[in-house]
C-alpha cells in the first residue's frame, strides 16, 4: 500500500445513513459487521491499530429543516448533509495515511467516501488523481434529471464526478473542485440493472464498465487484468463495494437484489486482487440490511466480511 504514510492504521468509518434508499434498514448494517468480530479477528492477525468512528443519521435529524423534493431528489438536504460528514470523517483519516473501511448505510454515501479519499489524495500528492472500483449491480449515475425515483442511492457518481451540480443552497454545495474523481479513472464491475439513461452516460463518457455478461464470458481474473491495467499501476484506488454486486445466494439481506451476479468467490477474487495491487487505500462496504431475510443476514454477513478481509490481505482468519 505504497500511497499510505502509516500501514499500521485502520479506521473504521460506521455511516450509519439510509436516507438515500427509499427503504430503512441499511442504517443498522455498520453494527451488523463490526457485531461479527471481524475486525478483532483482523486486528488479532494483523496487529493493526484500529479506529472506530461512528456517524449516525439520529444525530443529524433535528438539524435538517423542511426536507422538501428539489428537481424529483428526495430527502436532497439530509443526505447532503450526511455525505458532507461522511466526507470529512473519511478525509480526516486518509490525510494522515490511515486505510479507511467505511460500513454502509446506503450507497449514496459514496459520495462522501469517496470525496474524502479523493482531497486526501490530492492533498497528500498534489497533481494526483484518485482510481475508483464501484462493483456494484447498479450504475449509480443518474443525475436528477434522468433518475426515475429521485432517490439518492442511484446518484453518487453522477454528484462525486461533477456531472450533477448543487442545484440549491444546501443540497451538495460543500463538493468542491478537489473533492471530485476523474471518471477516466473509473471502473464499474458486476453491472446487470443498469437504466437506459445511465447507459447512454457510460457510453458517451467512455466510463470503463464490466457487466456480469463480460465477467463470465472473460472470467473474474482477466476482467481484474483489465480493470488494473486500465486505472493505472501508479494510481492509488478506493473500491466502492456494493454487496449486491454478489447474487443474491450470496447477498440476500440487500434493499435491491439482482439475479445472476457475482459469486462469492469471484467477489473475493476482485477484493484479493485490489490488495495485491498495492493501491488500495480505501474501501466501502455498503447496503447490508438486517431488515431483509432476516433468517439468511448471517448469510450475508459472511460474504461481507470475508470480502473485507480479503481486501485487507488477510485471509486466514477463522
């Protein structure tokens, strides 16, 4: 991990935030990982001192005033609000070269994690930009002018890359010029339920994508080959990892599952390979909910943690 000053840090970002999805729940997956012990396993392993930051939505509520629609966006100023926290808890941590795993919560909160990495990262190493893996099922690139549902979740890299602007005081007029990402340095993996919309940005961006269909025609590795060479051997990487990128055999306490995604393994493949590339310095886990088949969260859990392990190099715990 040759972008961080101290390899013997770990924080732990809890966003505790569902305000992005239309359905609550995903607010309660932070505590549903860290109650597995997975991070004592990795402290135990590893040695890493670990740090825990919590940031709830409960202690943002009263503070946000009359959460009208604004352009179709709902809950627009709470969810600027709690990924303008999530920003600056997670760049707090990266500019002093600490690894930053950040529990989600919904995925709009992406759009903190990642601005947060990105000014870190340009603070740290003036002129340099910052890689971006989003494994996801979903593109997350609507603006709020091609969204269907106005929710955030289906936003954050549409906001995080400067294509959706701050249309009012208030709604994501924190982001600055050096919070952005370069989407030529940006990969989706796992894609499968992508709007018309989005696909219409991809293709005109030139945004490199794999979809499920290219995973199983190349297979995991190659597309890993691909997704590296393309980012670039000398640029540091935040992987934004969604758990419904996995199938739902796999991931089934998730608000949006997709048939026919990754498989397990193939997901711990690509969290394999991240830490083998030596760039990894951030990574989110997000969209866990504990609300949803409720009888296979353990299910879940196992997944999630085994893929945060494995992003971290650690691969014999228990």
């Amino acid at each position: 991990m040759r972008f961080l000053a101290d390899r013997s840090k770990l924080t732990v970002v809890a966003a505790k935030f569902s305000c992005g999805a239309p359905r609550a729940g995903a607010e309660k997956g932070p505590q549903a990982i860290i109650e597995t012990g997975v991070f004592s396993q990795i402290r135990t392993r590893t040695n890493i001192a670990l740090e825990f930051v919590e940031l709830s939505q409960n202690d943002q509520d009263s503070q946000i005033p009359s959460d009208t629609d604004v352009m179709g966006m709902k809950k627009p100023r709470e969810v600027s609000a709690a990924s303008a926290r999530i920003s600056s808890s997670v760049y707090q941590q990266a500019r002093l070269g600490h690894f930053v795993v950040t529990l989600g919560g919904d995925h709009s909160i992406g759009v903190g994690t990642v601005s947060g990495t990105a000014k870190a990262v340009r603070e740290r190493s003036p002129g340099q930009e910052l890689g971006v893996f989003w494994i996801d099922a979903h593109a997350d690139i609507n603006t709020p002018k091609t969204s269907l549902s106005g929710r955030l979740h289906g936003m954050p890299v549409a906001f995080v890359s400067g294509m959706a602007k701050s249309p009012k005081k208030g709604i994501f007029d924190w982001l600055e010029q050096n919070h952005l990402i370069n989407l030529r340095k940006f990969v989706y993996i796992g894609l499968r339920d992508v709007d018309e919309a989005e696909q219409e940005t991809i293709a005109e961006t030139g945004i490199k994508a794999f979809t499920m269909k290219d995973v199983q025609r190349y297979g995991v590795e190659k597309v890993m080959d691909l997704a590296l060479d393309h980012i670039g051997s000398q640029t540091p990487i935040h992987a934004s990892y969604d758990i419904d990128s996995l199938d739902p055999e796999w991931a089934p306490s998730t608000g949006f599952p997709v048939a026919s995604g990754l498989s397990l393994d193939e997901g711990v493949v690509i969290a394999k390979r991240l830490h083998e590339s030596g760039n990894l310095i951030a990574l989110d886990l997000v969209e866990i909910n504990p609300d949803i088949a409720t009888s296979h969260l353990d299910v879940t859990l196992n997944a999630g943690c085994k893929l945060i392990k494995n992003a971290l190099g650690v691969v014999d715990c228990p």
